[in-house]
C-alpha cells in the first residue's frame, strides 16, 4: 500500500555521474535502479572504476541491495514513519489522498485552501 514511502532514496550521483563514467537518467528517479540493480550489474566492481569513484560505487551498491532485500531496520523515507509499511507521517507532514506523506508548509496556497473550506 506504500511501497514509496519504503523505497530508498536515489544515490545522490550528479557530481560524479561523468568523471566516473555512470550512465542513467538524471530525469528518472527509478533510472539508478533500472541501470545498476540487476543481476548483470550488481554488484558493480570497485576494481572496475578510479579510486575517487569508490563512494559512489559504494553508494550504488547500498541503494541496490536495500532495493533488492529490503532494510533490516525498516528505516522509512523522509517524511514517513512505523516500522511496519512505513505508513505513517512524520510530525510536519501530512497524508494526501494516495498515501503519500507530503511536508507541510505554510505558504499562500495552505491559506487559502484553509479558507476555502
């Protein structure tokens, strides 16, 4: 019922995506996952890449296996908490209308959807 609230985030890669040769779609937040989380490329090598890239490779290969088997402590996105399906929202944010734990931010349109009703 919540599967985004579970799902890592993405290895946060765009300061190394060139100098280390990684190839996936900045655009696409699954594109890591789809590229590097597969069993032709997991676990990527370090061997394979410079000494400067190995963090990252690390990185990679953290994200893939929590996407692959799961995190042992049900650790929750941002935003989301309870240890079982993450379904609940962290104190500051609030649940929309599909599951979905949004931050709460008090801004012009909050106003004015609190005067609306």
């Amino acid at each position: 019922m919540y599967p985004f609230a579970c799902n890592p985030p993405s290895p946060d890669l765009e300061d190394v995506k060139k100098e280390c040769n990684f190839t996936f779609d900045e655009s696409d937040r699954s594109s890591v996952n789809k590229t590097y989380c597969n069993a032709k490329q997991y676990p990527l090598n370090r061997s394979s890449y410079k000494e400067e890239c190995w963090d990252a490779v690390d990185s990679i290969n953290d994200y893939c296996r929590q996407m692959m088997y799961g995190t042992p402590t049900g650790v929750c996105n941002n935003g989301y908490r309870n240890v079982t399906m993450c379904g609940l929202c962290d104190d500051g944010y609030g649940i929309a209308s599909d599951y979905s734990c949004n931050e709460c931010v008090l801004d012009f349109n909050y106003y004015l959807h609190l005067f609306k009703e």
